[in-house]
C-alpha cells in the first residue's frame, strides 16, 4: 500500500511537470508576446526591451522553465534592480491586470468555486443515483423509459441554455429566489445555499444524466449477480440488498467518473459561473482570457490540472475502500 | 438475442449462416425503437442541411452576413418587427435584433460550421485513437508501455480549460482548422482505450495466429485481421462521440474563444442572443433548439448503435 502510495506520487509529479512543461510552451512560445501583453498598448521599442528583461523572457527558453519551476517550489526574485519583487512561495508570477500575486487571486476565489462544485456534485449525485438506480429496478417499465429519455434530453441541453431558463422562470417570473451573490457559508449557511441552489441545479442536471445512465447500467449488471440471489435467499430485506450489495458494487465505474468531473469542475466552470456572475476560479479564467492576463490564465490551468490529478489519485485509492477485491 | 453482429461486422460483408447481419440488427432496431427512427431523420436533415448550406441559405434570399434595416425596429432599440421575432415571408426565422441579419440563413451556416468542425475533430480522434490503440494493444511491451503513459497524461489535462487557453493564445490562424486540431488533440485517448482493450482480446485469437504462421506483415494482419474486428465498437463510439464535439464546439464559440464573427455558428449565436432572452426570446430560442436537438439525436443514435455493435454492451 504504502509502496503503491509512493508510485502513485511520483507518478502524479510526473504528470503535473508535464502539464506544467506544455502549458509553459504553450504560453511562451506559440505566437504571443506576454512582454507586449504586459506592456500594454502604446509601448515604445525601447520600454518594450525593458519589459522583456525585466520578465526575463530574454533568457534562454529552459533557464526561464527552470525558473518558473523554481517559483512554484521555493518561491523566487522577479526582475532586477530597483524594481525587484521577492515572490513567495508558490510563486505564480504576478497579474499583468491588477499586479496582484497570481497565487493570492486563485485562493481568493476558491471557496467559492469549490462551493459550487461541492454542492453541484452532491445533488447530481443524489438526482442520478436516485434515478439510474430507480430505473435499474424497474428494468423496462415505463418509469425507466420515462426516466431514461428525460436523462438524454436533459444531457443535451447545453449548460448556458438551462442556466438562462432557470434564472429566467425562477428568478425573473417567480421571483423564488435572489439573484446569485456568493456568501461565505461560515457567516450564513443557509444565504450560502439559497444563493447557490440555482447554479448547482443547472450544473446537476447536465451531470445526472450522465450517472443516472451509467448507474442504471451498473445496477442492472450487478442485480443479476449470484451474490444478490444469496442475500435475498438469506432474508435480507430488499433495501439492504439493494443499497449494500448491488449499488455497492455498482458503484466503482460511477466513482471514476465522479472524480474526474468533480477535479475538473473546481476550476473548469467557465460557462457556469459566467452567466451567474460568481465570482470564482473559472470567471478569474474567462476574465484574464479577454485581457490577456498570461499569468493568470496559466495559473488557472495548473491549478485545474492538479485538482484532476488528485482527484484521480483520491478515487483510485477510494477503490480499495469501496470494493474489498481491490487490493494493492 | 444471438451475439454474432461483432463476427458479423468483423468480415465487414456477408453474414453468417445463422443469427443476422448488422443491418438486419440495425433495421430491427428501427422498428422497435420508434426514437430512433426519429432521430436518425434528424440526423439526416441536418447533415443534409449542413452540406447544402449555401444553396438552402439562399432559398430565403438573405446572405448571413447581410443586414436588414428595414426588419428592425429603430426606435425599439432595434427589436425585430413584427411578431414572434419578426417571423415571417420575409425572413422565415426572423431576424437578429440591431443588425437584421436573416436567422434563417444563419443557423442554416452556423450548422455547417459547427457539424464540420464536430466531424472533422471526431475523425481526427478516431483516426488517431484507433491507431494508438491498436498498435498498443498489439505490439504491446514498450509501445503499450509509452502509449498507455501519454492516453493518462491526456487524460489528466483539463480539456475545456487547455482548448480555452490554446485557442485565445493562437490569434491569426484559421479558426475553424485550429479548433478542430485543437478539440482533436484531447479526445483520442477515450477511442484508444476502447480499441486496445479490444485488440488485446483479438490479438491471440486462431485467425490472427493463423495468419501470423502464414507469414502475413504485422502490417497485413493489423489492416486485414484485427482493424476489421476493432470496428463494430469504435463506430458506436465514434456515434457517440459526435454530441460531444458539437457541445465542445458551441462551448468554445459561445465563450468567445471559437469561430470569429461575422462568421455563425450556433454557440456563438447562442451567445450573442443571451442578452436578448427576455426581448426577443425566438432569437434565444431558435439556435438553442437546434443545438438541443442535433445533441439529442446524435445521442440517441450513437445509443442504438453502440446496442447493436458492440459485444458487450446492452444486449442480455
């Protein structure tokens, strides 16, 4: 296990260098110019050789990944002279837009995306099981097809359609609830989730789909195993069957998903927190996109990468809690 | 049910002495499944549609890119007129607010646009994922070992994220080229997967072994024995990997990062009709719908045929 562990580390540092590595390139060498960028529009040759040093983009491409590098672990120097900047530990660089430290800005919006997400994939996963595993049991009657068709169409409706529909019949002709603004869940648990219960149903409605038909799929494998003949012949009652023996086991390919969808949503919902004006990670994102805020935009994607990673890593070791087979 | 469609599909022509070829599944399929039938016409109208884009947007007798000022309504802030969007003989789906651009002529391109791109990065991703996966699944050893690192390297890249990035960073190229090149590069390791995991099941089977000992190139043997056998589930899949992209590409374009206007396509209509919802809500609706239905129907479709020609899935 504890050997396994240590793979699986080394794997995941691996990974993450690699993302780092291209997301670097992607930003320092394709046709772009942070130095431009940073500089603004009305830059002079000369203020814009300055700039250049002064990120140190006239260094040779490695010297400035070993750099970067370097920021991220210990933190590091920016620029020299007068101008210096001591960047701590994990040092991302600065924002081109607001000159704010990219690392500080990222963990201000956290909690609000990690809200969403959170909550997000706790009612997706409550509507989809709920619903795959109803339809697994009623196998071919009318409530699965119901259930089913309503799945599909729900998963092809894109997310900004739904989102504009519910602040449209909710907000705006029922007036059931306040527009978005995000609250600390600390001060007002209760603020906290009135105000997000609309972006979590149009996050978890495109999201259950998915599982409902991936747990109806599981349930319909797993309920036709020997396994729940025995327990209903030792007298279990049917709940119990159900829930501990066939979603149990239905459960691992359902987990892998959820830990992808759930690793890429804490800082992938662009569109989402777009349209309901909150202010989290992926609005940060779509912010620097329009201004060309490099730093920032790298930082996002870093930040997404190692939440997916992790996330894998979670489920992966959660198999062996889940499923006794699983051994490693 | 018989479970000879994956043998069937597998010498791609004539069907076995007993149980039914893939079309006599598909066809049979049709008939029990009314939805499907629904949406394989679905399907086929707006492939037509989208190939006959020029000379169908030209029946309404507007270009996309033309403006209408006589539709809108100056002193309205430039609302449609007339009813419903302005709707009418005129214009058959209305008109854009503002500008009064034919909506009619422009989901008409937008669907050409954002289907290209959607088949054009499915076949980038089918293409590339089957000869990963079979060339992993086949040689395995090393390959397999440095294949199947770079699919989980892949794989743990935030897609959305990176495409987003890419594509705002890459200025002055063709977009709808690079988009495509671009929602490609993260697809194919879900196709490799399938296919390998397939080719290893084939790789020893008693034909492949047999032409094997009959001197055949690993050339032959992987065009003539295995790609035949990798092919019923990658068509399923590649079914079903058709929504995805459409989504992938309104996504991007509805976010700004996609194809560059005046050119449409239905995600940046979509996203250029937002501030209009409540206005006029038949500009909101109309590309909305029709990226709705080419998800649904593709969906559906790629479910049927993946209960058709894949082995393991659905059939009991």
């Amino acid at each position: 296990m504890i050997l396994y562990l240590a793979r699986r580390l080394l794997a995941l540092a691996g990974v993450l260098l690699a993302i780092a590595a291209v997301t670097f390139l992607i930003f320092y060498v394709l046709p772009s110019d942070p130095a431009a960028a940073a500089c603004g529009k009305t830059c002079s040759a000369e203020r814009l050789a300055d700039v250049r040093e002064y990120l140190g983009l006239d260094q040779p491409l490695w010297r400035q990944f070993a750099d970067f590098l370097t920021g991220i672990f210990t933190g590091r120097t920016l620029g020299s002279g007068q101008y210096a900047v001591q960047c701590d530990f994990p040092c991302l660089g600065y924002s081109y837009e607001n000159s704010l430290p990219v690392w500080d800005l990222l963990m201000d919006r956290l909690p609000v995306s990690a809200s969403l997400a959170v909550g997000a994939a706790v009612l997706w996963l409550v509507l989809g099981l709920g619903a795959g595993v109803t339809a697994a049991l009623r196998k071919d009657t009318l409530t699965d097809k119901a259930l089913m068709v309503g799945a599909v169409a729900a998963a092809s409706l894109p997310v900004y359609f739904t989102s504009v529909m519910l602040i449209y019949g909710v907000i705006r002709i029922a007036g059931l609830l306040p527009y978005p603004t995000y609250q600390a869940f600390s001060g007002d648990p209760l603020g906290w989730a009135t105000n997000l219960l609309l972006p979590w149903t149009a996050l978890a409605l495109l999201y259950a789909a998915m599982y409902a038909r991936q747990s109806r799929g599981s349930m319909i494998e797993a309920m036709a195993e020997p396994y729940i003949r025995t327990a209903r012949a030792k007298g279990m009652p049917e709940r119990v069957v159900v829930v501990k023996h066939g979603l149990r086991s239905g459960m691992t390919p359902i987990l892998t998903i959820f830990g992808m969808d759930l690793g890429g949503l804490l800082a992938g919902a662009v569109i989402t927190e777009s349209i309901f004006g909150l202010p989290g990670i992926g609005r940060l994102f779509y912010g620097a996109l329009v201004s060309s805020d490099q730093p920032v935009v790298l930082g996002v994607t870093l930040l997404a990468a190692f939440f997916i990673v992790v996330a894998n890593l979670a489920v992966d070791l959660l198999y062996a809690v889940i499923d006794p087979r699983v051994r490693y | 049910m018989t479970t000879t469609a994956p043998a069937a599909a597998r010498d791609g022509s004539a069907a076995p002495a007993t149980g039914s070829s893939p079309w006599q599944l598909a066809r049979r399929e049709l008939r029990r499944r009314p939805a499907v039938r629904v949406s394989l016409c679905v399907v086929v109208l707006l492939v037509l549609m989208a190939v006959t884009a020029p000379w169908l947007g030209a029946l309404g007798g507007w270009s996309p890119e033309e403006y209408d000022k006589s539709a809108v309504d100056p002193y309205l802030g430039g609302q449609p007129l007339g009813s419903f969007g302005g709707i009418g003989p005129e214009h058959w789906l209305g008109v854009e607010p503002v500008t009064g651009r034919d909506l009619f002529a422009r989901v008409v391109t937008g669907a050409q646009v954002s289907l290209l791109i959607a088949f054009a990065a499915t076949a980038i991703v089918v293409v590339t994922g089957t000869a990963a996966g079979i060339a992993a699944g086949y040689f395995g050893g090393r390959t397999d070992a440095v294949l199947s690192r770079l699919m989980d390297l892949t794989m743990s890249f935030p897609s959305l994220i990176f495409m987003i990035a890419m594509l705002s960073v890459a200025k002055d190229v063709n977009r709808i080229v690079l988009m495509t090149a671009v929602i490609g590069v993260f697809g194919w390791p879900g196709v490799a997967r399938v296919v390998r995991g397939q080719t290893l099941s084939l790789r020893h089977r008693e034909y492949v072994d047999a032409a094997r000992v009959g001197g055949s190139s690993s050339w032959r043997i992987l065009t003539r024995d295995v790609l035949p056998g990798v092919c019923g589930p990658v068509i399923a899949y590649t079914t079903l990997l058709i929504p995805g992209m459409i989504s992938t590409e309104a996504a991007l374009s509805y976010l700004g990062v996609g194809v560059r206007p005046p050119t449409p396509s239905w995600g940046q209509m979509i996203a250029e009709s937002v501030a209009y919802y409540e206005t006029d809500p038949m500009y909101f609706l109309i590309p909305s719908v029709f990226l709705f239905l080419s998800v649904l129907a593709f969906t559906l479709l790629g479910d049927a045929l993946r209960d058709i020609l894949d082995p393991r899935g659905g059939r009991t």
